[in-house]
C-alpha cells in the first residue's frame, strides 16, 4: 500500500483534464451515480409496484416445496433447498444443540479463538463426501469464498480464463486479483482450447474458471474435456460446486461422481453450504498443504469471524443425513426429470437444462417473464422471472427449482397450468 501513496503522491497531473467544479457536485451524489439512474429507469418502464411484487416479497415459513406469501400456501419453485435439509428436524435440532453449547456467535476469527471442534469435524466431512480431497476450509458465505480464494491465488503476472456465464462471485474475484481476464463462450471447449494455445506461455498462473451446474441455465460443462485441456496446458483448473454438489450424481457428490472422474484433477473445488446442505457458508476443498496454506494466508478467511456454530452443525448433520438417506437424490433427479419433460412437452423453451433441478423457460422479453410469473402466482404457483443483467439481453425467463419434496401431483400441476397460461399469452 506504501508504494501505490508514493506513486499517487508523485504523479503529475494534466491540469487540462481537471474536473470542473460542476462536475466535482455531481460526482458527490450517489444520486448522480450511474447505476442508480439505471434502477430508476427499471422502476419506471415496468412500475415500482410489479417490481416489488416480484422480488424482496416477504415470505412465510420454510421453503420447501410449498412457502407462505400473505397467509397464502403457494407450490415453491424459487428457493434451492434442493434435497429438502433446511427444516429437517434431524438438522434443526443439530443447529439448536450447537446454539445451546456454542452460542449463536463464535464471536472471533478462527485463527484466533473462533475454532470450535464443529468447524473442523465439519471441514473433514466435506472432504470425504466429496472423495478423494484430504480437507476443507468453510467461509461464513460463498460469495466471499469465491471472491476471497480467485483474488488471493492470482494476481497481475497471471491469466484468468473463465466460462462467460460465471457467477458474478467468481467474476467480482477475477477483477479484484488484478489478473488478465478472457471469457470464453458458454461451455465451448473449442475456443477454450484455443485461447489457451494463443495466450498460456505469456503469463505465469494460468486458471480456467467454471461453474458445476450453471445456476440460470441448468445446464453442465463437460468436465473430462477440461481437465484434458487443463493438463495439456499446465494450468489450473477451478470448479464452482455451489449448485452441483448434493443435487447431480448417483449419490449427489457432485460433477465428479456424474463423470466419473478423479476429484484429484480439480485443482480447486469450491462448494457451498446454502442450497443442498441446509445452512450458510461456502467452502473450499483440496490436500492438507493447500488447505493449510489458505487458513493461514487468505484475508477473507482470516479476518472474517468464523462460521457461527449452528450454521457448521447445520451443515454437518445435513450431510450426515444424505449419506442415511441418498433416496433424496433419487427423488430430486426423478422430480426434475418429470418437470422437465412435461414442460418441453407443453412447448416450453427450456434451453440446455438436463439432468438438473434448475430449469428455465425462456420467453425472451422482459415484461413477458414478469406477467409469466405473475400468472403462475395467481394459480397458486411461485417462480420468478429473470431477465439483465441476471441473464443475457434477449434471455428473460422465468426459472425453476425442483426439490426432492415436490410431489408427482405438484409437478403434474404445474406442467399444465404453464401450458394453460401459454395458450392464454398466445390469442
């Protein structure tokens, strides 16, 4: 930090590129700040009502395969409690042990005096559900562990190429390591290759960043492919597990287990605790000297508090409870599948999605997705529309997430109210 005052305090300036005083006012309001001109024109193209109808709604209960909305039970298809963990007893009453022995706060940095004997069981659990990898380390939340882990690994000597549909954690830690950076088109492994042939022996670090499951398109990389260029390469191979672990594979342990390959060949695998393992937090898995070296190194692992206790036991028996019962993963890939049929049988664009509970529609508009969306509620049905920045222009959808506790009868449903609104949009 030293040298970069020095260069600004010697840095000479162009007095021709001096801001005018009028410019310095409006510099000093947020209200003058781009993208708050941005969301004021949203608000003001679809109204402010139907946009805070369709997201920050206030919601009931546990989401499941129905949540509450004004006293209203509707079927959920917008939360990813995927195997159905967040309001299990067996992993409630873990979370109420921990808080009862731990606290609710560690109330520390862990490599001060927030370890607590549940962080570590915790860590060695995910390691061996994943297989293969000797250890963990558990952030307090996944975007920070993506952000934290990329910006911390790489730096300005160093290339990082990246799937151009990435999740805006891996894209925030891609800009703030000061790396160069090169998207390469959705899951082309062609231009992958290609890139790397063009770019790999001009930088030290090389990193080809992508995702398990892509979480707006429900569609998967094929993983045999990159770590074939990856090896051929000498570069780095990172996976953003968040969606894939606990959902895809015959057990659910993730993008490995669905291709059959070595989880050694990851060279870094990050995950998270928020969709199939019922708490909070994200995670990153590898060997004993990698593990260790972050744990002492990283600055968003460091000097953050450690994960709150019954967050790590909620995590924990959730895990546990998936090994008892791998039924779920069976009943989450055999829901999906229906829902996903039925609703391409009902003439519904639903992308790349396969062998995935995230499936979108996709209509293309905007204002479309929103009254898609809203249809659906009034028939008792909650999913959400998505449109850009979340997706690409022209991509608007609504998406929806299956879960092992959706029923035939609610899947069956809601395939034929989609058709029925779909013939109702068309006259």
């Amino acid at each position: 930090m030293e040298s970069k005052s020095k260069l600004i305090n010697d840095k000479q300036y162009d007095e021709k590129k001096a801001f005018s005083e009028q410019d310095l006012k409006k510099f000093s309001s947020f209200y003058e700040y781009p993208a708050y001109i941005d969301l004021q024109q949203r608000f003001e193209l679809y109204g402010r009502p139907l946009i805070e109808q369709t997201y920050y709604v206030l919601t009931e209960g546990v989401s499941r395969d129905t949540i509450k909305i004004n006293g209203k039970e509707l079927i959920n298809f917008s939360g990813y409690n995927y195997v159905g963990m967040s309001g299990d007893p067996y992993v409630s009453n873990a979370a109420i042990k921990a808080i009862e022995e731990y606290g609710t706060s560690v109330s520390a940095s862990r490599s001060v005096s927030g370890e607590k004997p549940l962080h570590r069981q915790l860590e060695l659990k995910i390691a061996q559900f994943i297989g293969h990898k000797e250890d963990s380390i558990v952030f307090t939340a996944g975007h920070a562990t993506n952000m934290g882990t990329i910006s911390h690994l790489f730096g300005e000597n160093d290339l990082i190429i990246h799937d151009s549909l990435i999740h805006n954690s891996s894209w925030m830690g891609t800009i703030l390591s000061g790396s160069t950076h090169i998207n390469f088109p959705h899951n082309n492994m062609d231009a992958l290759d290609e890139i790397l042939q063009k770019h790999r022996k001009y930088y030290e670090r090389v990193l080809i960043l992508t995702e398990g499951l892509f979480s707006m398109d429900g569609d998967i990389p094929n993983l045999p492919k990159l770590i074939e260029i990856k090896k051929k390469h000498y570069a780095f191979l990172m996976v953003d597990e968040a969606h894939s672990l606990g959902v895809i594979g015959k057990t659910g342990r993730g993008i490995c287990e669905y291709f059959n390959v070595n989880p050694e060949d990851i060279d870094i695998c990050m995950g998270t605790l928020s969709k199939s393992f019922g708490s909070c937090g994200g995670f990153i898995a590898g060997n004993h000297k990698f593990i260790e070296f972050m744990k002492y190194t990283c600055p968003s692992f460091i000097f953050s508090a450690g994960m709150p206790a019954p967050n790590a036991a909620a995590a924990l028996a959730s895990i546990e409870l998936l090994e008892k019962e791998p039924q779920r993963i069976t009943d989450l890939h055999n829901r999906s599948k229906l829902l996903l049929d039925l609703l391409k049988k009902a003439g519904a664009n639903t992308g790349d999605s396969k062998d995935s509970p995230i499936i979108p529609v996709i209509v293309g508009d905007d204002e479309l997705a929103i009254k898609l969306s809203f249809a659906l509620r009034k028939q008792g049905i909650y999913v959400l529309p998505l449109f850009y920045p979340a997706v690409r222009k022209g991509q608007a959808r609504i998406r929806f997430f299956v879960n092992s506790t959706h029923t035939e009868e609610q899947i069956h449903y809601t395939a034929t109210v989609v058709q029925e609104i779909f013939k109702q949009f068309k006259k």
